[in-house]
C-alpha cells in the first residue's frame, strides 16, 4: 500500500522545489577591494561593509518582481593594483553580478570604471576619491564620499587659516589619487597666499624616504603634505621627527586610518587628516550601526570606509526595488535620484556625473597614542 503513494509524493516534492527555483531570485553584489598587501586593513573594512550590508538585507525577506531576493556578495581582492583590478572587473562581468561597491583605490577605480560601464554594471565607490573617474561621463559610475577636490582644499583652507602656515612642502605617492590629492592641496595653498616650497615625489612602496626628508628639511616648512596611503605616512612621520622636522605632516583619507598610530608610534601626535563624509558621531545611523559592526566583525576591525561600503550597497538595493527589476541596465536609471537614508548621510543622491549631492569631509588629529578625534566638519 506505501508503494502506491511514492510517485505521487515525489511529483509533489519536485512540483515544490520547481516553485521555489522560479519564485526566488538571486542577486550577486561584487566588492572589490585589497584583501591582503600592506593596505588590507582598509580593503576587509570595505568587504565588511558589503557583507553586512547583504547579510541586512536577506533579513528583510525582499521581493522584487514577484520573486524572492537572495543576496550574495562575491568579495575579491584587486591587490590595490590597477592591472588586478581590471582583471577583477572583467570577472565581475564575466560573472554578470548585478552590481558593484568599489574599488577602495582610485587607481583601480579609474581603469575598473571603463569596463563596467561598456558592460552596463552600475558601481559605486566607498572611497575612491580622484575628481577624474567621474569627468570620464560614466553613467554607471558613482561616488558615495567627497571627492579630493573637497579633501585636499579643505586641508590647505584648515592649513592657513588654523595652523596660520606661510611655508608648505608636498610629496606625493603618483598614484591616481595621491597625486591628485597633492595636486589640490598646493594648488589651493598658492591660491590662499602660502607659499610652496618643495615638491617632492616617492611611490606606494616605499618605506625609506630619508633623501627626501633631508632636502625638505632646509626650506623649514610649517606643513609637510602627503598624498598616498598610511603604510607610507606610518614611516614618513617617523622619519620626520627623528631628522628634527617640527612641521605638521597632513593628508587625505588614505591616510586616516587607525593602522596609522601602530606604524608611526608616538612620532604620529599632531598629525591631521581629512576624510570624506562626517565623524561617525554626526552620521545619522553611525554610532547603532558601528556598535553592529563590531559585534560582527571585532572590535579592531573597523578602519574608515565600511559605513559608505554599507550604504552603496544599499543604494544598490533600493534602486532595484524601485524599478522592481534587478537587471543593471533596468535599475541603473533610478540610483542618480534615490534620495536613501543611509548610515552615512540622509537622502542621499548623486550628480548628473556621479558625484554625492552634499558632500562633508571631517578633518582630524591624532594624539600620541594614535586616538584620532574630530577638530573640524566642513
């Protein structure tokens, strides 16, 4: 008699699991960021971000289409190269993910930027900040943070006006956004009246930067900028205050990360730094949601960025909710206008060219200890 009841039983089981495949959907969010290398601190925060961003939104239980989304993020490591980070983009295509949050680097960013959008890919940037990768006219690009423009004036605008400097020295890493950075910076400190008095040029592997130090050292400058990454400003400062160099070393967001304390030591005190977005204090959601992230991830986990990694990701999200397909070419036109409220910012939107509608960046200082803190919000 149980034999009578195996097919049918069978036919329905299957009839089920058919049903289910058809009313779910799967949704792939690629990150692209340095998952190992001297800047892999900074790349698993932005990772983070993503993954908590994804691990939120499969909680909702969200239909889009008639179809129950479940969302994966598929993490790779661009090594902060840009040669890897285009062969991580063309993955990415290959791959057809639905969307983008990266890259962390504007070097990468700027190559990576080109191949997701002849694919049609939408990505979003938590920390690229180079003005060029939006001037390329990318519809598919976008940035969720304040450019260098923002950063390197807002540095040299604190640098006369708070520090009262006449006399600054600049170097910078040549890549895409240290250079760029650097090339704000002096620009806005001639403009404001002070006068640079060495420009100097290293690269994102060095660590020994003695010769340049020692040809800054007899201009005496009051500031001493660096456009590049912490692993670099780590030794930089060091090296300063053990040639006697007095002057402030100040920087972009590359360099505001805690790892900067750990590489410097003690020689890291007064040095200041800029970042794109508002103190984590002042973000909307940013003290609950830090308080989340650490429970996830560790206490010493967080760096910087994982906030607007977080909120790309979301953007990403909503916008296919609005246009309720997640086909990148469908959902692409509704991320310019879609006035989210995130973590980081509320309502936020985005420019014709990419850029975030009301951008803030906070400039901050370190003690000799390493603990940064707030001293401006512009």
């Amino acid at each position: 008699m149980k034999l009578k009841y195996v097919a049918p039983l069978l036919a329905l089981s299957m009839a089920i699991g058919t049903a289910y495949a058809e009313d779910t959907v799967t949704v792939t969010i690629g990150s692209a960021s340095p998952l190992s290398g001297p800047q892999a601190s900074f790349g698993q925060d932005n990772a983070n971000g993503v993954k908590m961003a994804i691990k939120d939104l499969n909680a909702q239980n969200i239909v889009i289409g008639g179809k129950k989304v479940i969302w994966k993020v598929d993490a790779q490591d661009d090594q902060a190269d840009p040669k890897q980070a285009t062969t991580v983009a063309q993955k990415f295509v290959d791959e057809k993910v639905n969307g983008v949050v990266g890259h962390l680097n504007s070097g990468c960013t700027f190559p990576a930027s080109r191949i997701y959008n002849n694919a049609g890919i939408p990505d979003i940037t938590p920390s690229s900040t180079d003005p060029k990768i939006s001037q390329q006219g990318f519809k598919t690009f976008f940035r969720i943070i304040a450019n260098d423009n923002a950063l390197g004036s807002g540095l040299a605008n604190y640098a006369k006006t708070k520090l009262k400097a006449t006399k600054v020295a600049v170097i910078d890493d040549r890549t895409a956004y240290g250079q760029g950075v650097a090339d704000v910076f002096a620009k806005t400190a001639q403009k404001d009246g002070m006068k640079v008095v060495d420009r100097e040029y290293t690269n994102d592997k060095a660590t020994d930067f003695s010769a340049i130090l020692t040809k800054i050292k007899a201009s005496n400058p009051d500031v001493i900028f660096y456009g590049g990454m912490y692993p670099q400003a780590g030794p930089l400062v060091r090296q300063m205050r053990q040639l006697g160099i007095k002057a402030t070393l100040m920087g972009g967001d590359g360099i505001c990360a805690p790892e900067l304390g750990k590489l410097a030591g003690e020689a890291v005190a007064g040095t200041i730094c800029a970042e794109g977005g508002s103190p984590l204090s002042q973000m909307p959601g940013g003290e609950a949601w830090k308080k989340r992230y650490d429970a996830e991830f560790g206490a010493n986990a967080f760096q910087l960025y994982s906030p607007y990694s977080y909120d790309g990701t979301m953007v990403l999200a909503h916008a296919m909710m609005k246009a309720k397909s997640v086909d990148p070419k469908k959902y692409l036109p509704f991320i310019q206008n879609i006035n989210y409220n995130g973590v980081t910012k509320k309502d936020i939107h985005f420019t014709k060219t990419g850029e975030l509608v009301d951008a803030t960046i906070t400039i901050s200082t370190f003690d000799k200890d390493g603990k940064k803190s707030v001293i401006a919000v512009q």
